[in-house]
C-alpha cells in the first residue's frame, strides 16, 4: 500500500522544519525511501547562551508639576538698575525713600505746586540749593524748597516733563546744568519758564542792609515752556505774576528777524517731536542746541544785537526803539504774562525785591497743544 502524505509535513518529518501551515498536496513516496528517512545533517553548535542586559536605573521621581502661584514664586524678581550718578552729582534718590527733615532754622521760602492733574512734574535746582536736584511733584502737588537762614544767591528752578523714574531723560527741560543730563541730541535750548533768586539772610533789615533783601524774576527773555503763576506772601511792595495765560499753541511760527527772515519759534524735541518750548527771538538766533540752524550768532553779532540788546554796543534806549518791541513774542508775553521781562530792556516789571521772610509759591500750569502740524 502506497502512503500518501502532505509534502510539506514530509519535508517537516525529514528536515526538522517548522513549516506547518502551508497548503497540502498528495505524492507517492518511492518504494525504496518509504521506510527509510535521509539521514540529518551534522549537528550544528548550539548558540552561546545571550548575555542579558544589564538593568536600567531606576527611574527618578518627578515632583509633581507646579502651580502657577507656585511657578511665580520661584520666579526671580526683576533687578531694578540704577542709572550711575553723574559725576560729582549725589546718586539718584531711592524710590519709596523718606525725605530727611530741613536743618534746623531751614524756612521754606519757595512753594511749587503742580497743577497738571495728570502729569507728573520734576522740579530742577541749581547746584547750591539745598536737596535732590531733580524733585518729583505729582498731580496737583506741592514741594516746599527750605532755604538756609543765612540766605542764598543765585538760585534757578525751572520745571521738567515727560522723564524717567529718576527726573533725567526728559523730553521737556533737560536743558542741562548742575548734576543734569542731556539727551543723545545734546542739551535743549534753555528756554525754560524758570523762577530765580537770590534769597537774603534772616533778621536783617531789608530797608537798611540790602543783605536782608531777596531779589527774584521769572524773566521770559530766553523763551518760555509752560504757564505758570507766582504769588508773593509777606512782601507789600511786591507784584503777584500771573503768566497761565501762556501757550505753547501761541508760540510765533513765523516771526520776522531782520536779515534771518521768517522763522519758527517753536522748540521741537528731536525724539518725541513734542513742542517742548518756544524761543525769544534772542534765544532763536544765539542758540544752537537740537540742530538750531540760525542759532549759531552771537548775542553782539550783526544779526542778533538788535533782538538780543547786549550793553555795548546796544544802550537801552536804542533797543526799546528798535525791531524786538514789536516782535510777536514780546507783544504775546506782554498780553498773556505781564509784569515780566520779554526782553533785555523791556519797561515791565522784571526784577523784584522783597523782604528776606517773603514766601513765594510758584505754581506750574500744565503744556497745551500747539497749533499746526505739530502735538503733543
């Protein structure tokens, strides 16, 4: 009887191979193999056992993920850097910080208020007077600037806007000074609306010794930038000033100087391009900061004595004669600041003298949009 079996299970019996699953077929197995199977082939090595892996560290432990609360904690605050003082100058004031008490008989002979109520004013001093050189008013706020007994000569404060944390930087006032900065264009023309004084000492006789007078102005003769008032205490003879009638919208765009032509008073910040003050024809034809083109004359020249008045070679007389009294800047200060100096020998009341116990309170009116192209 002839066996019959599947080729593939026959191939698997003879040769050890695994293949089961293919599909099967019938053969007749030659009678002289039926019983007999080929013989396997030589044994072959058994393969060396596998080196097993070496085992994994342990995974670490993951904190669990963190809050935002948390995450803002861990967060390092902000480094708040100082600006370096300028040389010479005491560092910027610490924010926050406590004013230390005037010295004793220190009276506060100057009050400034600001009466923007929505912009923060800095006051800027002269190197001789006592305090920050650059002190920060807020809206509708006062400082009180206290005077040693003795008195002090020689003093200027004048008003700065749109500034740093630390009163520098500013795009309206940084006309340079003691311990001020200028901006990367250089210093602005000084054409600040600005108070100065020479304060006398305490306890004497202003009647007698002139060592016991103060004499002080708020002369427009450079220019002006803001409005602003000035009201005397404790001084008969003095005359209040009230110059919040000024505006920069005002400021003359084409004022005739002689052999210069019309020119634009108006003082532009070369940054922001914010009208940040406006020239006295003096101011306009003498200085030469912010990229002034005319500014480069002086005061004596040809085309600046007639505006500028310097004795020589111009007396008083020739220049109250001359072009300046009926230049549109002069005829603005005299209708909207009166009492105050326009020009060198301008007949307004200019320069004061009171008593040396007169408290003066200067208050400061906030900048106003200009007419023209160009705002604030």
């Amino acid at each position: 009887m002839m066996l019959l079996l599947p080729k593939v299970l026959l191939l698997g019996v003879l040769t050890g191979s695994p293949f089961w699953l293919q599909g099967c077929s019938e053969f007749e197995l030659p009678s002289d193999r039926r019983l007999q199977a080929e013989p396997l082939p030589p044994a072959v090595a058994p393969l060396a056992p596998p080196v097993p892996p070496a085992p994994l560290p342990p995974m670490p432990t993951l904190p669990p993920p963190a809050t935002l609360d948390e995450t803002l904690k861990k967060k390092p605050k902000p480094v708040l850097v100082t600006p370096e003082p300028i040389l010479g100058c005491p560092p910027p004031p610490v924010a926050g910080a406590v004013p230390s008490p005037p010295p004793p008989g220190y009276t506060p002979r100057l009050i400034v208020r600001n009466l923007c109520p929505n912009l923060d004013m800095w006051i800027a001093s002269s190197g001789n007077v006592p305090g920050e050189r650059n002190v920060k008013i807020p809206p509708n706020g006062t400082h009180q600037y206290f005077i040693p007994p003795g008195g002090l000569s020689s003093t200027r404060f004048w008003p700065k806007l749109w500034c740093n944390e630390y009163g520098q930087n500013c795009a309206m006032g940084s006309s340079g000074g003691d311990c001020q900065d200028c901006s990367q264009a250089g210093c602005a023309p000084p054409v600040d609306s600005k108070f100065e004084a020479s304060f006398g000492a305490l306890g004497v006789d202003c009647a007698v010794d002139n060592k016991g007078c103060d004499w002080w102005d708020t002369s427009a003769v450079d220019g002006f930038s803001l409005p602003y008032e000035v009201k005397v205490d404790k001084c008969p003879q003095g005359k209040n000033i009230n110059c919040l009638g000024l505006s920069l919208g005002q400021c003359p765009s084409s004022e005739i100087l002689g052999a210069a032509g019309a020119q634009d008073l108006r003082v532009v910040d070369p940054a922001s391009k914010k009208v940040v003050g406006c020239y006295s024809p003096c101011g306009k034809l003498t200085y030469s900061n912010w990229h002034n083109p005319i500014g480069a004359h002086a005061p004596n020249s040809e085309e600046a004595k007639m505006f500028c008045c310097p004795t020589p070679p111009v007396s008083s007389e020739a220049c109250r004669m001359g072009p300046v009294e009926q230049t549109q800047f002069v005829k603005l200060i005299h209708q909207s600041c009166p009492n105050v100096y326009g020009y060198a020998y301008d007949d307004a009341v200019g320069l004061q003298v009171c008593p040396s116990g007169t408290t003066y309170t200067w208050s400061i009116g906030c900048p106003t949009e200009p007419k023209g192209s160009l705002y604030f």
